[in-house]
C-alpha cells in the first residue's frame, strides 16, 4: 500500500523519501519537550507547546499499525540556508498532507501525520486568536517527545549536524 502511495505522492513531490518503521524506533524522551520551550515559537504557534493536547503520545501512536518516517533532503548553502530551512519545512507538511489524503481516499479515515520542524503554512506566523489552517496545520513530531535524531538513526537514516549540506526534514505518517 505504502508504494503506490508514494508513487502517487511523489508525482508532486518527487524529493519526499519513506521508511516503514516500528514502534520499538521511536524514542519518547521529556528532555526532547522541554527544548520546545526554549524555542521562540513556543506559545505562539498553534500546533506547538504548550497548545497541543495533554495526551500520552506514545500510547496513541502505539493505536496504530502502520508507521512511517516520511522525510525530505534538500541541499543548503550559507546563502540560502533560511530560505530552504522554510522551503523543506513547508515541502515535506505539504506531501503529508497528501498522504493523509490519499490514504482517506483509500479506506484509512484515521491516517495522522506529525511533521519536521514547527508548522510553517502561513507566511507571517500564526494569528493571535486562532489557527488559520486547523485542517491542515499539524504538530512537530518533537513537540511529541520523540527524539527524532535518536529515532531516525535507529530506523537506518542518517541525520547529520550541523547541517551543512542537506536541510533534512522528518515527518511521521501513521494509518
């Protein structure tokens, strides 16, 4: 199933790579939340600590089968380096989305994605009452706990730091 949706994906966003995993790969760890504090969104983004739900995440991501890093490298240089780190941002949002889709079409209503890096949709941050795009926007899988490095390495993908070639970016697709 994952291959014929990604083919479908990758029509659009030829960049997007996938990995199945298992739930054994995902590292849940307090010290990963608490850098979301630290972060200048934090309080300010919709999708972000402290405004998401205050539920066990690992339980909720153990309730489904089928789990997936879906990630995408785009290469960087000093002089474009904040235009990419948006542009990989927003890209691998924007093929989750369509996952999600394309599962829905295909008789798996419960599909959620968590995407790499704090939601990027709209062009001057979130507004202050409300989210803007409640149906599209998603959280960071860091504002999970999960320790996206640690949890990608051991699922066999190579994140490296600091980044001086590639911005990567690292979503979750469960269904």
């Amino acid at each position: 199933m994952i291959d014929e949706m990604m083919d479908y994906v990758k029509k659009t966003y030829p960049m997007i790579r996938w990995k199945m995993i298992e739930t054994e790969n995902l590292f849940f760890e307090e010290r990963v939340k608490i850098n979301c504090f630290y972060c200048g969104r934090y309080n300010n983004n919709w999708k972000c600590p402290p405004r998401i739900p205050d539920i066990d995440y690992k339980k909720m991501i153990n309730e489904y089968c089928n789990k997936a890093f879906i990630y995408v490298e785009m290469p960087i240089d000093e002089s474009n380096y904040e235009a990419v780190r948006k542009e990989s941002s927003v890209y691998l949002h924007r093929a989750m989305l369509l996952c999600e889709k394309w599962l829905y079409q295909n008789n798996e209503p419960m599909a959620l994605s968590f995407i790499g890096g704090a939601c990027k949709l709209c062009k001057n941050g979130c507004m202050p009452e409300r989210c803007a795009n409640p149906y599209a926007s998603r959280s960071p899988l860091e504002a999970l706990g999960v320790n996206v490095m640690k949890s990608a390495a051991s699922a066999g993908i190579e994140v490296k730091f600091p980044t001086t070639e590639y911005m990567m970016r690292i979503g979750l697709l469960l269904w």
